[in-house]
C-alpha cells in the first residue's frame, strides 16, 4: 500500500484511539455536521452528473480546486440528507487530503476510507464510500495530466 497523506494518516490515528464504537460513531457524527456548502463560484444546482459520483446511493458530488500551493482543495456535495456516512467521509477527505500533493492523492488506496467506519457498513454504502475516494484520485490524475481541475475555474 502507498504512504498515507500526513492529514489523513493523523485522522486514522484519531479514529483508532477512539477504542468505544459509541464514541467512534460521535467522531463521524461530527464530521457529518462540518460539511459546507460548495462555493457557487465552483459549482451551482443541479450539480452537473459529470461531477456526481458512480454508484453512490447518497447523490455525492465532487470538485477540485487548485491552490497557489499546488495542491487540491476538494469540495463535496451531499444531496441526500439522510447521507451521514457520505457527508462524514466528504469531511474526512477534504481535510485528510488538504496538504497532500497530487501525486499522493492519486496513489491512495480507496479502501483506507472504510477504517473509519468499521466492518458496520453494507455494501452498497462501502461500494458509494470507495467510489468517493477514486472519485478525488481521477481528479488528481486528471489535474496531474491536464494542469485542469475540470471546475471552469482555471484561468
């Protein structure tokens, strides 16, 4: 498996002390809640499907913008409001990867993802919750490829 982005390793290490699942669930809880809203200067509704994310049950939808420092800022949408798991992972990611190059974002094994949630989660959430992460990696291979994030932003 690939080194963990700094970011994302230190929120695995926050979750795994985390040793009562009651507390876990709390953790993921308060992710959920720190969702913000997309900026309308990256995107406005309805969000276009080219940036919603396959075969994920929670109508999740994904941007990256680049920073002056060259990396990624990602922004998350979450339609469905019952999604808590997908909006605790849209946090998880944003922050987890905020420091993170492209070139580590792209080799970042999708199952890392499903460590905070446990062996609790059906599949159908699991297959949404790995779509969401190589989702974030095709946007860094694009952004690494292409210097284009894909948001309409770029100058």
């Amino acid at each position: 498996m690939s080194e963990v982005p700094e970011n994302l390793a230190d929120l695995l290490e926050f979750f795994d002390l985390l040793s009562d699942r009651a507390d876990q669930i709390d953790a993921l809880t308060s992710f959920a809640e720190r969702l913000e809203p997309v900026p309308e200067s990256i995107a406005q509704r309805p969000y276009p499907e080219s940036h919603r994310v396959p075969n994920c049950e929670s109508q999740v939808y994904v941007w990256a913008e680049a920073r002056e420092d060259a990396t990624l800022k990602f922004h998350f949408a979450v339609e469905n409001p019952q999604g808590i798991t997908a909006r605790a992972s849209a946090v998880i990611l944003d922050e987890g990867l905020a420091s993170a190059d492209p070139e580590d974002v792209a080799r970042i094994d999708p199952e890392l993802i499903l460590r905070f949630f446990g062996g609790e989660l059906s599949v159908r959430k699991s297959v949404g919750l790995l779509e969401m992460v190589n989702t974030v990696r095709r946007l860094a291979v694009n952004y690494l490829s292409t210097g284009q994030t894909g948001t309409g932003s770029e100058s």
